[in-house]
C-alpha cells in the first residue's frame, strides 16, 4: 500500500495522526471519484468466457510466501487470501485496442462482505494489519508484465519503503491504496490478462497478437543503501515490540499457520481410514451420518474440532435424485449441479488460515475454477479416473458394441473436462484404493489398502453358477459376460436392472440375483468401475472373483484379473476358475 512518510527508527506513530491520515484518505478518495466520474472516466472490463491459447506478451511470476517471520505468517496468509479474492475479478479480462486498464476498476473498493481479510500494508513507515492489505503484489506484478509487454503506462506510484522479495527490491512496483492511488496502462493493441495462484506462487500473464508499438523502457530503480537498510529492519506490528504504540498487537500464543481441512461428499470406508489417521484440523461434510443415521455419509468426525455440514443442499440433492432415471444424461447433469452447489457450499466455510485442503474428486473442478485451490497445496481423493481418462474408454466401448443404449449416452464437456484435467495436475497427491487410477499417477498416486467387510465366509456351492454385480450395462461388461456366457453355457444371476434393452439375455439363464449363497464365481468385465464393493464383499465371503483391469482390484488375494474388453481372456479364465483348472 502507498506510503505517506518514512519515519525514523525512533519515532512512533500516533492514533492522531492516523486519524489525520484517514480525514486526508477520505478527501483524496472522494476527490478521486469525482475525477472518475467526470474528468477520466474508468471502467470494468468483463472476462472472455473462451480462453483460446494466444500469444504469452508478458509474464510475472511473483513467490506467495515472502516473510520471514513466522509471527507475520498469518498475514502473510490473509494476502494470500486477498489475491486469491481479486484474481476472480482479474482472470481472463480482456481489454480492447487502446482501452484505459484501472486496477481498481477492475478490483473494486475490498472489503471484509466481499472475502478480503486481514493482510499487510504498508502506512506510514510500518507494515500494518490491514483488510485488503497484500494487494501491492498484485499491481507490482501487473506493472511489471506491463513494462514487458511493451505497454503504455498511464498511472504508477512507486513505495517508499521496500518490502523483502517483493518487485520493489528492482524498482519494479506499483504501490495502489483505495481508491486515489491506481495503477493504470494502455495498450495499442486488444490484450488478454491471466492472473492465477499455484501452491506457492503469483502468475499474471498478458496475452495477445504481437505488434509493433512504442515500448515503455522497463528500467529498474537503483535501490539506496539507506532503503537496504529498511529492508533488513522494517517496522511491523507483529515483530517490532514497540508496546506503546496504538497499534501494538499481542502476539499469539501459538505462532504456528496452516490449518488442514477436508472437504467430503459421499462416504468411503479406505477415506475414512486415512482421514481418521491424519487428524484435520476441519471436516466439511454433507450431513453427519452417524447422527442423523445415514451410512452414505457416516464419517467419523466426532474427534474432529470443526466439522461443517451443508445440510440444505444434500437434502435437496436426495429429493432430486429419487425422481431422476437411474441412466441416462439427464441424470448426470442434475449430479453435477449438486456437486457444484456443494462445492460452492464448503468454498463459503474455507478460512484464510486453511492452507492445505483434502477434497473429494467430485467437487475438485468447481473449486479450481472458482480459485478457491489457489496459494494452497491439496490432495484428491479419487473416486473415479479422471474424465478424460473416463470418456476415452467409453468411447471405446461404444465403437466396439455400438448397438448399445448406454455407452454413447452423456459426456461432460470439453471446458469442464479441462477443469478437472489441470486441477489434478496441479494436486500434490492423489489418494486412491483404486489401483488402475493409481497406476495412472505413480509420481503422486498414495495407494490404500481396500476395506474387505467383516463377514462370515461361506463354501460356495460346485456348479457353473455366476453373478454379474452390477445392472445391465455395457459399461460394466455386459456384452462380454453375454458372449462368454453363451460359448460356456454359464447360469447368471445379475444383480442390478436390465437397461441395455429387452431380450439382452437372450440365449442365456439369467436369474435375478438373491444373495451370494448360491453363487460359484463372480465376474466383472467392466470397462468402468470404480466402487467394486460386491465383488470385495464376495472375496470376504471365500467366494472368487474374475474383474477387469478398471476395476482397481489388481493384487488383491482371491481376485483374477483379466485385460479391459478382451472376451478370450475373459473366457479363458471363467472357464478355468469353474473347472478348477487355473494356474496357480
């Protein structure tokens, strides 16, 4: 933030002066409006909703955790918090030929009801707790990428203090204070601004075609031994110990920064486990299953100190899914509403002071796109392969029987499938039972074990009796179980609802399944799935299974696996497993 004056070492600031600072703050800022409004007017520019791949103009990566102090890493959190907030209002703007860029037109007055929280600024010689504060690396590295690229700058202010590691160690600052001191430039040419937070670092990035205009020399300002000085001993309210100023703040008693949360949707016992053995500081959950009785969401979170539900939104979602199809795109996109609703939910309970986060792979590409995942690191847990893995071998499957009903029947699009893309490259892990989506990441991928249930086993009975765990789909199989079950005279009992058509099963014994008592082997050929929890079930019951490769099963005792749509193997191996001729 501007700075009006640089004090000496000796002197304090006073609340009268403050209070003079605030009177003369105000009268600039309304004379700053009227100048707008009547004289220079600005404007807000809105974002492109189509991101093409232009040209990179200008670049600025900017580290997010400059301090050094660890007293001051809670305001070094809120700045992080604060960019986080007004990237939203930055990314993806696009200005036209020869438009007036306003920072704070573009940003807005911040304040606390918009998400801005305590960061620090710099007033009057000291680095201070400010809502807001924190934004000066945003114009510093706005300013920056616009010396870069060449553009005509309008309005800049320089600090009269230096901040370690910021740009104003090379001269390369913009210092902005709400709402008379902006930074503002000018471009001969349309340009595109792309501001993004990584785990541990500011991006603001220009693009646009390249053409010849007249470039602003990018100098840097040659820093005086007395402002190296200041840069070695700065006054800041959290480390300065000057107890009678005004301003003084106790410190804290625990200096320590970074809470982890975790944001959950549905319930998975190999999730449960791991979250139970890593103790978050904050659980977001649908609802507490346990209390409310609902084994979907029946996660342990009663030693957990702060667990938040989004009650409201998963009641509706259960309404709503009770009157949707069981298949179908419809179906699929109601889903996605809700995951996004629910992220949208839990993003509102994310505090500054949350610098690691947990989240379930559902509700990953809205929290990416909003920037709430910005100056974090996370991790993901995976609940499925991702979509661009997902759509490839259902459109495989699909070429491969295109008679089916189900195999061609939703697909997310392209924009959202990138979403989720970019979102896991960015995770630091990838946390999975599933050993087909982990093989996918092994640089990231943290393996669990999967949960057997604890049943009692049961002797399967001999005979050629074999259940088909899921409902008849072709994503699951179907049409290979059909095949081989024809070629082997097989009996079926299938578990779920005839959805490929009537007759399916034509030429084979099926029967509705009743239980696993009367069954010899059970088979899964699917090309997606990603909960096995029949087939787990069985394997803890003594009972054998056969599955494809996609369902994440590889390795696990009492499990054959056979390659994903190859109808020999498949073959090869029931007819093995039921004549007790398999290999050992």
């Amino acid at each position: 933030m501007r700075v009006l004056g640089v004090r000496g070492s000796a002197d304090v600031p006073s609340i009268e002066e403050a209070i003079v600072f605030r009177f003369k703050a105000a009268g600039f800022q309304v004379q700053r409006s009227l100048v707008n409004r009547l004289r220079c007017p600005v404007r807000k520019y809105a974002a492109a909703t189509d991101l093409k791949d232009e040209t990179v103009l200008a670049e600025s990566v900017t580290p997010l955790w400059t301090a050094h102090e660890i007293a001051e890493r809670n305001l070094i959190a809120g700045k992080i918090q604060n960019l986080r907030v007004a990237a939203k209002e930055l990314h993806g703007v696009e200005l036209p030929a020869g438009a007036t860029f306003s920072f704070w037109a573009q940003v807005g007055k911040p304040t606390a009801s918009k998400g801005y929280v305590s960061g620090r600024e710099l007033r009057q010689g000291c680095v201070i707790p400010s809502v807001g504060g924190g934004l000066c690396q945003l114009s510093n590295a706005l300013y920056s990428a616009a010396l870069d690229a060449g553009l005509e700058i309008v309005e800049r202010h320089a600090h009269t203090k230096v901040i370690p590691g910021s740009l104003a160690e090379v001269g390369r600052d913009a210092t902005v204070f709400w709402n008379y001191v902006d930074l503002r430039f000018r471009s001969t040419m349309p340009i595109r601004i792309e501001v993004e937070l990584s785990a541990d670092s500011l991006i603001v990035r220009f693009r646009g075609q390249p053409a010849e205009q007249t470039a602003t020399e990018a100098t840097s300002e040659v820093i005086s031994t007395e402002a190296r000085s200041q840069i070695k001993h700065q006054n800041s309210c959290q480390t300065c110990g000057v107890t009678s100023c005004f301003r003084s703040v106790k410190r804290p008693q625990s200096l320590e920064i970074g809470r982890v949360a975790y944001l959950l949707d549905e319930y998975w016992s190999e999730f449960d486990r791991y979250l139970q053995e890593n103790s978050p500081d904050a659980v977001m959950i649908p609802l507490d299953g346990k209390r409310w009785r609902k084994a979907n969401y029946a996660w342990s979170v009663s030693q957990v100190q702060n667990v938040y539900q989004a009650i409201g939104v998963t009641l509706l979602r259960s309404l709503t899914s009770r009157q949707l199809a069981t298949q179908g795109k419809a179906r699929q996109e109601a889903l996605l509403k809700f995951d996004q609703q629910l992220a949208e939910t839990f993003a509102v309970r994310l505090q500054y002071d949350m610098t690691h986060l947990v989240v379930m792979q559902n509700l990953l590409p809205f929290l990416w796109r909003d920037g709430h995942l910005g100056g974090r690191t996370f991790d993901v847990l995976m609940t499925r392969s991702p979509l661009f893995i997902l759509q490839d071998r259902l459109d495989q499957a699909a070429a491969h029987h295109p008679e089916s009903s189900t195999l061609a029947d939703f697909r997310a699009n392209a924009e959202f499938v990138a979403l989720e893309r970019h979102a896991i490259a960015a995770a630091r892990h990838l946390i999975t039972p599933h050993r087909d989506i982990a093989a996918l990441f092994p640089e990231k991928a943290i393996l669990l074990d999967w949960n057997l249930p604890e049943v009692q086993a049961i002797k399967p009975p001999t005979g050629k009796r074999v259940l088909f765990p899921a409902s008849t789909v072709g994503r699951k199989g179907a049409y290979e179980l059909r095949q081989v079950a024809r070629d082997l005279g097989l009996e079926i009992a299938v578990l779920g609802r005839e959805l490929e058509g009537e007759n399916f099963w034509e030429g084979v014994t099926v029967q509705e399944a009743q239980g696993l008592e009367t069954i010899d082997l059970v088979v899964l050929p699917a090309y997606v799935e990603h909960r096995p929890r029949v087939v787990l079930s069985a394997i803890a019951q003594g009972i054998p299974a056969i599955v494809s490769e996609a369902c994440g099963l590889a390795g696990v005792p009492g499990v054959v696996t056979v390659p994903t749509g190859d109808v020999e193997a498949l073959k090869r191996a029931i007819a093995a497993e039921l004549t007790g001729t398999k290999s050992s």
